[in-house]
C-alpha cells in the first residue's frame, strides 16, 4: 500500500513522516491506525533525502501476520507441550508436570526472545521511502511546533 505523507523529522539516514487518515480510509489495519486516531507515523530509511516537510510517499508492506502469530503464540507452547507430554507419558507426580509445562513454556519465551534480538527486532518489512512528491514545505511552522513541543 503506498501513501503520502509529510516529513516531520529529519534524522540523517532516517526521516519520520506522518501519514494523515484520509475519508477513504477503512479500518484494514494495514498502516496500525486504529479508527479514532487521525495520522500514523513511520520512521523510514532516508534514501532519498527528504528534508523536514517533504512530502514523499511510502509503500507500507503487508505484515506477514501469520509469521507473527506464530512465533509469539504458537512458539513458546511448543516445548511447555512437549514436556507435559513427557511428564504425563511418564506418569510423573501432578505437581511435577505443572511444573514442567511452566518451564517449557518460560523456554519458549526465552526462544522468542533469542530469535527476536537475533532478527534486530524485524518481524515484518519497513515501509520504505519510494519518492518524493514536491520540496514545498507545507504548515512548516505546525511542524516545527510539534518538534519543540516533543523536546520540551
């Protein structure tokens, strides 16, 4: 999905640009804009140099949602289910197995968190920065504002 947006951060290699709703805006989800919010930010990789109040478009990827709910629902039940099947296959005292399952799964989310710093925290692709729409600076001053009320 690509959509434009204004630049309201400039950090060197990336820039935060803030994507305003829109009356053609659904509730797909595909941006993370719930219905009662009026604009998403993103922070993308600068490649092509947009300045503070750039307006430039972006092409948000389609989360692989069910990567995700794999790995943060599925994955850490896995070795709690194993060793309750183990436990109970060896017909192991009740206290013993409870135990177990909340060890396997305290190893599944270990796992998660192993594979999610070994991934640089990447689940889903960033939207990237496709073109810059016109150098005008558009409510340079509304965005300024925003940037000192932020610091304070």
């Amino acid at each position: 999905m690509v959509e434009r947006g204004v630049v309201i951060k400039d950090k060197g290699k990336f820039a935060q640009v803030r994507i305003e709703r829109h009356s053609a805006c659904g509730s797909c989800g595909k941006c993370g804009m719930t219905e009662k919010q009026r604009h998403a930010d993103f922070f993308v990789e600068n490649s092509l140099n947009a300045r503070l109040g750039d307006i430039v478009e972006i092409d948000i990827p389609e989360a692989n949602t069910a990567r995700l709910a794999f790995v943060a629902y599925i994955l850490p039940i896995i070795p709690a289910l194993i060793l309750l099947g183990i436990s109970i296959g060896l017909k192991w005292k009740e206290w013993l197995t409870i135990l177990l399952f909340f060890v396997g799964l305290a190893v599944g989310f270990v796992i998660v968190a192993l594979i999610d710093k070994l991934s640089k925290h990447k689940w889903a692709e960033s939207p990237t920065l496709k073109a810059i729409v016109n150098n005008e600076k558009i409510n340079n001053n509304k965005i300024e504002g925003e940037n000192k009320n932020e610091q304070n």
